[in-house]
C-alpha cells in the first residue's frame, strides 16, 4: 500500500466516533460550555472521526443559523479540555481521545453541487445523456405503437 493511500475507518473507530459524537452534541444541548464566544449559539456536531489507534479525534461542527464559525470553532478548541472530561464520564474507554473541533464544510460543498447542476449547460447536458448524447430524442412518438 502506498504512503498516500487512504483506508476506511475499521467498525471500531466508526462505533467511537459515533459515541463521541453523541456525548458532545449531549454537552452542547445541555449548554456546559460556558465560553462567550459560543454564547447562545446552537451547534451541532455533524460528524466525529477518530485516528485509527484511537488517541486522538476531530469533530466536525456547524452553528446553526450561520453565525461566526471561525468564533464558535475558536471557542469549542478553548473549552476541547473540559469537553474531554466530561465525555470521559460519558464514554468508557482505555484511552480518552484528544479532540480538535473544525468547521464542516460539507453543507457548503454540497450547495455548491447544487448550484452547478440547476445551471442551464449542466442540465442541456444532463438532457443529452438521457436521451442518447447527442441531445435530440431518438425515438420520435408518432402513435403507431413499440
């Protein structure tokens, strides 16, 4: 296996992960944090990924309703000491992961998908696919029947 080849996560690490995920978005629903930077802002955790030795974790988190995510991820790195306590109590484990809080950019990725499909090209060529590739119907309906 090449040094740039990436591996799926083992079930192990997509069972923690998903724990995590839970035990965070639990501290956050609660409001635990106390940081002015978060302030009232509702985040949630969309997706936790953990190293494969388990050791050390990345959240991926959205504000809802937009807000400053640069400010509430700034914020919830501030608070990751007391996050990884209280998980601690919530998630048994031999070894607590270290976490790191990052913006999801997955909303803003799949907008922009969005966008280039509903774009006029994009649909005539979508049309062209669907109807052979060269963008006029085959099969012309002149009601005789197959």
């Amino acid at each position: 296996m090449n040094k740039g080849d990436a591996k799926a996560p083992s079930q192990r690490q997509l069972r923690v992960g998903e724990e995590l995920r839970h035990a965070i978005a639990w501290i956050l629903e609660r409001g635990e944090i106390r940081d002015p930077g978060l302030g009232t802002q509702p985040v949630t955790v969309t997706e936790v990924r953990v190293s494969p030795d388990l050791r050390y974790a990345t959240a991926y988190v959205m504000p809802l309703g937009g807000g400053d995510t640069e400010q509430v991820v700034t914020a919830l790195n501030r608070a990751a000491p007391f996050v990884r306590r209280r998980i601690g109590r919530a998630v048994k484990l031999r070894y607590l992961p270290g976490i790191n809080f990052v913006v999801d950019t997955t909303f803003d990725q799949a907008q922009h998908i969005d966008e280039l499909l509903r774009d006029p090209a994009v649909a005539r060529d979508l049309d062209a696919d669907d109807n052979g590739g060269d963008g006029k119907d085959d099969a012309k309906d002149d009601g005789d029947g197959p």
